[in-house]
C-alpha cells in the first residue's frame, strides 16, 4: 500500500514538476507563429474544402455529436480569419488565457474541416495537446527563468502527448500491421508513391527499406525513453528530429507541428528577444510569479 | 504554486484524455478523432500484391486535354481515393461533384467538357516495383 502511495506521490510530483516559464513563453511564440503559418500556407488547402459540394463531406464523430456545420466557403473563411487574428495574438503573450483557448477551439474546428473528407492525419495529437495546455501557463516572457508548476504541468504535458503520438503509432502498426509490418512493403510502397531524389535511387533494393522498417520501430518503441530526465531525454529527442529529418529525405513528408512540439524537451529559456523586440514579450504580473524556494522541491526539464 | 483543487482538475483532465486516446488506440476508428487510433503507415502492404491510386483527366471546351490534379477540385489525392472507394457504384456522379467545385474554385477558367477517372495499378513482387498500368473506370461528360 505504502508503495503505491509512493508511486503517485512521486507520478504528481513529476507531472507537477515547476519548470521555466521562459520556455513557455518561447514555445508559445512558436506553435502560435506556426498555427498563422500552417493555416495561411502550409495547409492552404484546407480552405478549398469550403468549396466542395455537401455530399462529400463525412463528418467525423465528435461533428455530428456537436452538430458543427457543413463547411461553406463563407464559414470556412469565417473560421480562418477568426484563427489567424487570435494567434497572432496568442503569439504576441498577452492574453493567453482568451486568445489562446480561441486558438484551441478555432484550430479544432480547422481541423475537422481538414478531416471530413476522407483522410484524417495523426501528426496534429500534440499541437491540438499543446494548444489546449498554454493557455493554462499563466504569463510568460522570454528569458524568464522563474520555475512555475502551472509552466512544469503545460509543458509536461506537451512532452507526453509528442511521446504518445510515436508510441501510439506502434500500437496501431501492430494492431493493424501485426509484428509482420517490419518485414512488409509499406515503405516502398510509400517511397513508390511520393518518392523523392534521395530515396529513388534504392527502389530497386527492398531490403534497404525494410531495415528503415525495423529503423522505426524500435525508435517509436522506445519513445518513451524521451521523458527520461536530462540528457537522456534531450538525446531521444534529437534522434526524433533525426527520424523526421530523414523521413522528409525519403517521402517528402515533414510532420511539421510534431517537430514544433519537439521544442518543450529542449531548455529554450535561455533564449532571449532582440533588445529591440523586448517589448513584444509580456511581464508576468508581480503576483503571478512563484517566490523560486517554493517551487525548488522538485526541478525538471 | 497551484493550490490543491487546481493540481486535481489538471490531473482529472489529463487523465480523461489519456484514457480516451488509449482506447482509441486499442478499439477507435478514424471517426473518433482526436482519439482516433494512429493509423497511418500502418497496413502492412505485402512484398509481392497490387495496390491502386487514381487521377483525373479532363478536356476543357477548347478540346484541350490535361491532367486535373484532386487539388484543384479541392480535394489531397488521398481524399480522391478514398472518395472513389465511397462512390464506387456511383463514379459518374461523383466526377460531377467533382467538376462543380472545380467550378467554384476556378470560375475563371475554360470551363470543362469532359472529365475521365483512371485507376493507376501498381505491382510489386518481392518488394520491388514489377509494373504499371492505368486504366480509364468512369466519365462525365455536360452532354
């Protein structure tokens, strides 16, 4: 009994671990910046989708559940702008908690749209995780190196929803690939589809593909080596950068908001604004910042 | 620090998701997203088997003919195939769906006579690429 008492102790003292709010702040910029990017230029797309005729619109579960419209070309541009004004917002720090739980909600909605025609993608579990958890962080300002269990807890839960995207990926290879997917065609078949000067020239040897296969299941078997503390975290997760990396070399495909969400294992407090962009940073309220010996008990990050 | 009652509903919230990606994983379908189970690149595509992709061909008023990428009719090339598996007794009707948001998307251009789906098979044997062959499997025409 005694032990588990010690196992959630010690589990809500890692969750609730005070971390820099400068990272936050940092963090924050970025997946705000990428959200503005995502929606105006990397996934323009999504916009068109306004412009396809009713029928082919299948909405997903939680649409129907929550009785969202079909997406119009008039709403989807509604939803766009609203999105883009609020994370440029969020962005800039101030409001957090208003700007950036618009943000959530807009780039949930944003998503769905992207979603109900037929292919629903993985690789936005964490961003959507992150978008949730910010506004929760408090005020943040760049370089602050200030610990904060609010911060610890955003950014804690950031880093397992980045893990959970590669573990959970495993699972659903063996649920849907069983053990043989390591042995099976799915990278060629990938790299014959969307393949690219680097990866073409091995079309004609498979096996180079399978050891990719084997390659990429034990780096997302082992994911969760990435919460291990110091180096050992910061290590796995530049082997993540790596494998993403490498994965744009051979089919062209960057999983862009997971590699943004990379940046909660990494100590971007030390970052700092040009002097002369400093007062684009909010100050954190004097009551609002933890006295450092409180939250000294448990350090993390 | 966060008071008691704050560090609870953190752990309540966090947990409810947890416990929803999990079983997404285990028994969900691509429906439930967020908690969907992460599928992709998931299948295990046999070293020696066939599998399909599909392009749209059309030919404009001028009697031109090119290649329509599903972009431009506001669709990614996945959404076209799994378009085509939804619609397979109704491939006609679907072009026609099709040729209607190229229309909204580009009210500018020529319009469209004529569209031709293509299923593109594509072989392998042993892990490597044995062929290709294309085939047309529906039309649309405004006559």
């Amino acid at each position: 009994m005694d032990e588990i008492v010690n196992i959630a102790g010690a589990t809500r003292a890692w969750l609730f671990a005070a971390m820099p709010r400068g990272r936050i702040a940092v963090l924050r910029t970025a997946i705000y910046l990428f959200v503005v990017l995502d929606v105006v230029y990397m996934r323009a797309w999504v916009a068109d989708h306004g412009t396809v005729p009713a029928s082919l619109w299948h909405p997903l579960m939680f649409e129907r559940v929550l009785y969202l419209p079909v997406p119009t070309p008039g709403f989807v541009t509604v939803v766009k702008v609203m999105l883009v004004v609020a994370a440029l917002a969020a962005a800039s720090g101030r409001w957090p908690r208003f700007a950036g739980t618009a943000v959530f909600l807009l780039y949930l909605e944003w998503q769905f749209i992207a979603f109900s025609y037929g292919k629903v993608d993985h690789d936005r579990f964490a961003l959507l995780v992150a978008l949730a958890v910010l506004p929760t962080a408090g005020l943040a300002r760049w370089g602050d190196k200030e610990r904060s269990q609010a911060a610890g807890w955003a950014l804690r839960l950031i880093m397992i929803a980045v893990v959970a995207v590669y573990f959970m990926s495993v699972i659903a290879k063996i649920r849907y690939g069983g053990l043989d997917w390591v042995s099976s065609a799915t990278a060629m078949r990938a790299v014959l589809r969307r393949g690219t000067m680097f990866s073409d020239p091995f079309r004609n040897l498979p096996w180079v593909f399978v050891f990719f296969q084997y390659v990429t299941f034990a780096f997302e078997l082992g994911s969760p080596l990435m919460l291990a503390r110091g180096r050992i975290g910061r290590t796995y997760a530049l082997i993540a950068l790596g494998f993403h990396t490498m994965n744009l070399f051979a089919i062209g495909i960057m999983f862009w908001p997971q590699v943004v969400c990379l940046g909660a294992f990494f100590r971007l407090e030390r970052l700092h604004l040009p002097a002369g962009l400093a007062w684009l940073s909010p100050r954190a309220r004097p009551a609002e910042v933890e006295p450092a010996r409180l939250s000294r008990g448990v350090r993390a990050g | 620090m966060l008071s008691a009652r704050r560090r609870r509903s953190r752990i309540v919230a966090g947990g409810a998701v947890a416990c929803a990606l999990l079983a997404g994983a285990a028994w969900g379908t691509a429906d439930e997203w967020p908690f969907a189970p992460f599928s992709q690149y998931s299948g295990s595509a046999q070293p020696s088997s066939t599998y399909s992709s599909f392009s749209v061909t059309a030919i404009d008023e001028l009697g031109r003919r090119f290649s329509l990428p599903p972009r431009l009719m506001g669709l990614r090339s996945v959404e076209l195939a799994e378009q085509v598996e939804a619609h397979r007794t109704a491939l006609a009707d679907l072009l026609s769906l099709l040729r209607n948001s190229y229309v909204r998307l580009h009210a500018d251009r020529t319009p469209l006579r004529r569209l031709i789906l293509k299923e593109h098979v594509v072989s392998l044997r042993g892990g490597r690429l044995a062929g290709e062959r294309a085939r047309a499997i529906a039309w649309w025409s405004d006559e």
